[in-house]
C-alpha cells in the first residue's frame, strides 16, 4: 500500500462523522474539477471516470442521509443530490464540462455551509 493511501485510510477509519462530510465535500469538489478539466483537453474517458468517482460520492451522502432529526432538511438534500447524479451523468454523456459548473457551485455552497454548521455546533 502507498504511504498516500495509507493515510487517505488511516484518515477516514479515525475520522468523526462532521470530517467524513467534509472530506466527502472536498473530494467530489475534486474530482468535479478533474473532470471538468479532463473534458476541456479533450480526455472523454477520463472525464468520465472521475465523474463516475464523483457520482459515487453522491450516492455515499445520499445513502447517509437520516430523515429522523430534519426531514425537511434531509428531502431538501436528497432531491439536490439526486439533481447532481443527474446533471454530472448529462455531462458525461455530451461530454460537456459546462454541465459541471453548476454542480461544482452547489457542491461549494453545500462544503461552506456544513463547514460552519459544524463550527457552530462545536
């Protein structure tokens, strides 16, 4: 195993649930971008490829997601991911990076604001 993955894995056994939302948020942002930049010099498989990384992110936070303590919140979520999962498959189908670009500003906006609702909580 390589030192990288080691500590990719290390990382996420030790992590708290807050830090797996951000990590999870940083790395579909991530690969959102790859993807945007492999469609713009022409690399269709790997655009696809990361956007397929992307989408299983996606379903990840879908999975994840417990209706009990929001459920307004939580329907709120489920239809954003799910127009994300969408919008990211759309993209790699036409192969349009200008697809990825509105999921990239959500994906932001989501990390930001998890990111201070968990600083708040603390």
């Amino acid at each position: 195993m390589n030192p990288t993955h080691r500590y990719r894995t290390v990382l996420t056994e030790s992590a708290s649930k807050e830090d797996l939302v951000v990590l999870s948020y940083e790395a579909l942002l991530r690969f959102e971008g790859e993807a945007r930049e492999a469609f713009a010099r022409g690399d269709v498989a790997e655009g696809r490829r990361l956007l397929a990384k992307a989408r299983a992110i996606i379903g990840e936070l879908l999975a994840a997601l417990d209706p009990e303590p929001a459920p307004e919140l939580v329907g709120n979520l489920d239809r954003l991911y799910r127009w994300m999962t969408v919008e990211l498959a759309e993209a790699g189908f036409h192969k349009d990076e200008r697809r990825i670009a509105p999921v990239m500003r959500v994906t932001e906006r989501l990390l930001d604001g998890f990111h201070r609702a968990f600083r708040n909580a603390a």
